[in-house]
C-alpha cells in the first residue's frame, strides 16, 4: 500500500475539535500527520483545495440486502454506493433472508464483506429470532462473531415485556439496542402521514402519534432496565420531545435521523409517487423543523441513511403494493448540504453527526483525524453542482425521489483504511 | 364518424377520465352539455347509435358491482362498441399477473377503451401514463369514483339548475368513500358549500387545516344542524365491515343518530332533494318509507348514469380522433 499526501484541504474533525486548512499525511493505513506543508516523499498527492476533508462517514443504518435479496443490493454492490458516498463504514440491517438471528450469519456476512466489500461492514443481528418479535435471538454468539447492535428493524418489538427481557438479557454487552418505533396497532394500515395529503389521494393514514407512542414506551423500558437504546430514522416532532425529554433523565439514549426525513416532506407523495414511499412516512414542514432543531440542540445524536435498494418493479406498482425506502448512500451528501447551504446547520454540526457522533455510539475508534486513527476520510466539493440520474448509481437499488433534481456537493475522493476506494473521474 | 352533436370539443383534453379533481369546471360544464344530449336521446327512445362502432370496451372490475358496471356496459352498447367484461377470479391476475401486464395484454387483445375498478387508491393514476387505451375510472379505493360524481351533478342540476352557492350535504361513511370524495371535488369546482355529516371516526384526517391540496368543507356531527336549509343531502351507504367495531359501536347507534328520516327531512329547504350512490341499506341510512318520497331521487341518479358514462366515452373517442 502506497502512501499519500492530501495537499490544501479544508480539514474539518469536529471530535477533535480541528477546522484548518493543511495537509494530511496517511501511510500503513493509518493516519500519521496533521500539518502545513508536508513534504510528498514517493506518496501519492491528492489535491484538495477549496474542498472539505473530512473523517470517513460511518452510517449506523443501511439494507445491504445480502443474504436473499441480491437482486435489491450486495454488500459488493452496497459499499460501493456507499465508497461514492463518502461513506467508510456501514452498519447492515439483519431484515435479510434468513435474517441475521445467530451467530454464523454474521460470520457470513463478515466474511463476504472481507473479499467483497470496499469499505468497512459492520453487521447489526436480530432482537428476536425470525424478527418475529416472540422469541430472543443468540445476541451474546453474534456479538461473540462481531454484530454491533440488535434490531428488529422495519418491525418495532410489539411485545413490551420480549423488548425489556431483550434489554435485561443483552445489558452485559453493552450494545445498543435499535427500535423501528411504529406501533403497528396505531399505525392502523397507514403507510403514508395521516394528514390532508393522505386524505386528498384516499390513501391510509398513519398518524406520529404511532411513533411517539413508541419512543415513549421504549425510552421507559431503558430507564427501567438501564439498556443503551438507540431511536432510528425519528420523523416526528413529537418523538424529538420525548427523547429531549428522555435525555434530560439521564436514560442512555441516542437518536437517528434519515435526510429524506430531514430534507422531504409528505408533499413529495402527491401523485402516487412511491419512489418518496418510506418506513416511517415522509412528515410535515413543522416535523422537519424540529428534526432539525434536535440536530442543533444534541437531541438527534446522528444521520444515517437508511439506505433502502429495491428493484425497479417493487416501486413501479399500485401504491399500497409498494415497497418501501429510498436507496440513499449516493445522494445522502448532497441533499445534507442543502440545510447547510440554507444556514439551518453548520457544516462543523453536519460532519459530527456523520462521523464523530456515530462513533462514540459505537464505541469505536474512527470518525476520528487523530494520528494513529485509521485512514479513513472523506473529500468533497461542498458547492459543486450536479444532477442526480440514478441510471448513474452504483447501488443495485435505482429507487430515488430525487431523480433529477440539482444537488450542490459531491464527494471527490473516498479513502478507506488508507487506500483509495471511490476517485470521482 | 363526424362530430354531429353540437358541442365543442375543442376545450376537451383528457385522453382518461382518472379523477374529477383533474377537471376544470368548464370540462365539467363540457360532460353536462355532451351529457344532456346523450340523455335526450334516452328519452326519444333512440338509445341505439353508431359513434363507437368498431370500438371495443373492456371492464375491469377488482371489485363486485352490478349498476356501475352494468351502467358502463349498456352505455358503450347504446354507443356501438363491443364490449368485453373481464371476469378478475378467473384471469390470469389471479396467477400473480401485475396490473400494468393485464392492462397491456387487454389492450394487445383489442381494447380501446377500459373501464377499471380497483381496491387500491391511485392505481388508476399508477397505470394511466403506461397506456395506450382510454382508461375510465370506475372508483379506486377510498379515492375517486368520477363518473359517480358527475352523474350526481348532472342529478342536482337537473332540479336546481345551478350549484352557486348550494348547501350540499353528505352524509354518514365520508372517510372510506370514493363517492364522497369524488363529490367533494366536483361541488366544490361548481361553486356548492359542501357538508360533511358523520361521527369524528368516519371522517378523514385534516379536513380542518387550510390546504391548496383539497377542498375546504364543513364539517358537522349533527345531522339535524347539517341539514338545516339543505338544498341536497346524500346519505352514503355504510358498509357491512365498518358496521361494528372500532369506528362505530354498532349500526343502532349510527341509525339513531345518521338516518335521514321524513322528521329530519322536514329541518331542509322545501324543495330540497335526497339522494343516495346505492344500494341502500334500507332503514339504516335511509328510512324505507321515504323512499317512496318524490323527492328522493335515487332511481333518476340510476338512469342519469347511463348518460354520463355514455358522455364521457363519446368525449374520449372524439378526443381519439381529432386530437
């Protein structure tokens, strides 16, 4: 592995607190020197002025598809979307097929990651054994072979009483558990906000008094039972106040927010459009504000994309047929910087929550430009124009709300344990 | 085939007839004039004629009717066409097939118009760009039933000449019905104050807050405040699943408090009309004996429909040809 020299970056590290421009110097896959002017002796130079070096971008949240759904996405497929992204590491959904419940499944994810993947795959396993929501999955074999976290993602564990046996059980790991927080009682069918949109095209509504109803109940079963319990994908104004809420009482909470969430509203379904079709449904203008605001004020600890490939007939159908998600590694950058551009948040807040902030719930050391930390970083144009056309994504998925919308920042080079994983050519 | 009724088609501009939000209201205007000569030679008993002749319509149904789709059947025969109903238990749509390759495949089999209906919301407006035929809306989901609401219009018109300003009341399952929300577009373009009458659970959500996205309405939970100096009032009917259970504690209950009845009647103006998309729930939304009332005008909204959908495939197919 050779090594290389970025020259004239805008270097921005909120974890350490960094915001200069200078030069960073990797070599063995780590990174070794901050500074001006560093000499190139035989590394390969990258010049990155008048662009943003950043740490790698590390997404708690994404579907890889792999095992059962190679058609939507492979973990080959998936970190390369996510290299083109900016992205160096990703946490994978265990909503497979077979889902990710024991131990050997995430060794075998592991080890395709390991031949096939470009960046670095972390494997999230089951709360429940088939997501089934009845009975608890091996967590300690599968945090023994590497998972992360637990989650039953894209079902919320219906049962309060498996969900705080799951807490109590899992507690010794000290691993997050991660709730897709829809009461499916409430939820009632709703696939879209309840609300005029839904009204005006006749469609089922599911009101955020499901997801606050369910932030709550689980927030309550952390404090109970002293769990690490991670929200995904927040939409609701009222879900922001309840973790607000759950964080001042000192329960060990952390919260995701999705840039669909935070850049689309319910709007973008008019029409039947079920490439804006996602788990939890697209919110109000009103929601959106205060998804930014807990972004601001700490509420929301992170952005993760919550990624979601499909193939081209699993959206090209009736409405309610439709799949859900948006496959969201290549435009995630582009539609962030949009609440930059419009001053609603710092670029400095945007990067902590793609880098440091998804660390430290990890507990792991990356997201980090500290010498000896892995090489892994992120250079981006944060002004430069371009045109989403998704027949240009390397994801297997083509399903986005974006297509051709004008998108301002791009990633011009990914770095992945100091070797270059994505050159935009 | 020469334009030979006195109409301009010239401000028709719909290949489908999806939803009458899609309208404007001189369109609509358009249907009620082109609607009023089908419905003259109705009358005549000159049913029979020969504009569609060579044409073959398909039917589409996802879902049990007898009078909308036996409506649509008579109208493309009294026009001409050939018509073909497709029987959906039976198709190969019970195979698994996808609803753009069923509509493909009726339409390499012949089809130049399709009447569809289907359970799901928007799968009309899913389809249409994709195709070829013209696709008449025969309801989808909760969202839209247009030839329903036009056929309405047409009804009311015919007793109240002009809908500016009318007090129109709608009364008892709004939020699950297609015929309402298809009524609500269609009044509220032609100029009627529209009435919303039920129990806060068969209501949609948000019809309070101001929205460029659907008509503002009143709402009531008071029949008898809802039809105070009422011009029309149309009771929807209630289907069997939503009878018992979390929307309504039982039929009793909703009768007691949402059926018009020759008292209640008595609170709207004079003259005022009672209408119904059909079939009753006799005793239930309506009290039987008043269907017996002249002024209730269901059998008329029956035999208007034939008119109307006779209408909207004639516009369709002039639209075909001079476009």
């Amino acid at each position: 592995m050779h090594d290389i020299l970025i020259k004239n970056g805008h270097i921005i590290a909120p974890g350490e607190g960094i915001d200069q421009i200078g030069d960073i110097f990797l070599s063995d896959g780590r990174i070794k020197q901050l500074g001006q002017n560093l000499p190139a002796t035989n590394a390969e130079v990258i010049d990155a002025t008048e662009q943003i070096v950043s740490p790698g971008f590390i997404d708690l949240h994404c579907h890889l598809r792999q095992p059962g759904f190679e058609a939507k996405e492979t973990i080959q497929s998936g970190t390369k979307a996510a290299a083109k992204g900016g992205f160096t590491t990703v946490c994978c959904m265990p909503n497979t097929s077979p889902p990710l419940d024991n131990a050997p499944l995430i060794t075998y994810v592991n080890t395709i990651a390991a031949n096939e993947a470009c960046v670095r795959v972390l494997p999230i396993g089951c709360i429940t054994r088939a997501r089934n929501g009845e009975e608890l999955s091996d967590m300690v074999s599968m945090a023994q072979a590497g998972a992360v976290a637990f989650t039953d993602d894209g079902n919320y564990v219906r049962n309060p009483n498996i969900l705080r046996r799951a807490m109590q059980y899992s507690l010794p790991l000290g691993l997050p558990i991660i709730e897709h927080c829809e009461d499916a009682d409430l939820c009632d069918g709703g696939q879209v906000n309840e609300g005029i949109i839904a009204t005006t095209q006749g469609l089922c509504g599911n009101s955020s008094v499901a997801e606050e109803i369910a932030v709550a109940r689980d927030i309550i079963l952390a404090e109970h039972t002293g769990a690490r319990l991670h929200i995904a994908h927040v939409s609701t104004r009222g879900a922001v106040e309840q973790i607000r809420q759950g964080k001042k009482r000192g329960v060990k909470l952390s919260a995701e927010v999705t840039p669909h969430h935070l850049t689309l509203s319910e709007e973008a379904l008019l029409g039947y459009n079920t490439q804006a079709k996602v788990s939890p449904p697209l919110r109000t203008p009103a929601d959106i504000e205060a998804l930014i605001d807990g972004l601001n004020d700490g509420t929301i600890d992170v952005i993760a994309t919550d990624h979601a490939p499909h193939r081209i007939i699993d959206k090209q159908c009736e409405f309610a047929n439709a799949a859900c998600g948006i496959s969201g590694l290549e435009t995630a950058l582009g539609s962030l910087l949009k609440i930059v551009h419009n001053g609603k948040l710092s670029l400095t807040t945007l990067l902590a929550k793609l880098t440091c902030a998804p660390a430290s719930i990890l507990r792991m050391k990356i997201g980090s430009l500290q010498v000896n930390a892995p090489a892994d970083l992120t250079i981006f144009s944060p002004h430069k124009e371009w045109i989403v056309d998704s027949s240009n994504f390397v994801s297997h998925g083509h399903n986005t709300p974006l297509e051709g919308e004008t998108l301002h920042g791009q990633v011009s080079t990914t770095i992945y344990s100091g070797k270059v994983v994505y050159r935009n050519t | 085939m020469a334009n030979t009724l006195p109409i301009n088609i010239s401000a028709w501009n719909h290949r489908h007839i999806l939803d009458v939000q899609d309208l404007s209201p001189a369109e609509i205007e358009l249907v009620m004039e082109t609607t009023k000569v089908m419905q003259e030679r109705l009358l005549r008993n000159s049913k029979k004629s020969s504009e569609l002749s060579g044409k073959t319509v398909v039917t589409l149904f996802y879902e049990a009717s007898t009078r909308t789709r036996g409506s649509f059947e008579i109208a493309a025969k009294n026009l001409g066409a050939d018509v073909v109903n497709i029987t959906v238990q039976t198709s190969s749509v019970a195979k698994g097939e996808s609803l753009i390759n069923t509509i493909k495949t009726l339409e390499s089999i012949g089809a130049d118009f399709l009447v569809m209906r289907h359970p799901l919301s928007g799968a009309h407006i899913s389809v249409a760009p994709f195709m070829r035929a013209g696709l008449i809306n025969a309801g989808d989901g909760w969202h839209a039933h247009p030839t329903q609401a036009l056929l309405d219009l047409f009804t009311m018109l015919q007793h109240l000449k002009s809908m500016e300003g009318r007090r129109i009341v709608i009364v008892g399952d709004i939020k699950h019905s297609r015929v309402a929300h298809s009524n609500i577009w269609c009044l509220s373009k032609m100029g009627a104050k529209v009435v919303l009458c039920a129990p806060p659970t068969l209501l949609p959500a948000g019809l309070g807050q101001a929205s460029s996205h659907f008509p503002s309405v009143e709402v009531q939970h008071d029949i008898r405040t809802a039809i105070a100096d009422a011009d029309v009032i149309m009771e929807l009917r209630l289907q069997k699943e939503r009878m018992k259970g979390d929307l309504l504690p039982g039929v009793e209950e909703f009768t007691r408090s949402y059926q018009l009845n020759t008292a209640r009647l008595a609170l709207a103006k004079p003259q005022a009309i009672v209408m119904h998309p059909g079939p009753v729930n006799e005793d239930i939304e309506l009290e039987a004996k008043l269907l017996h009332n002249s002024r209730v005008v269901v059998n008329e909204q029956v035999a208007n429909g034939v008119a109307v959908r006779m209408a909207l495939l004639q516009l369709l197919a002039w639209r075909e040809e001079y476009a």
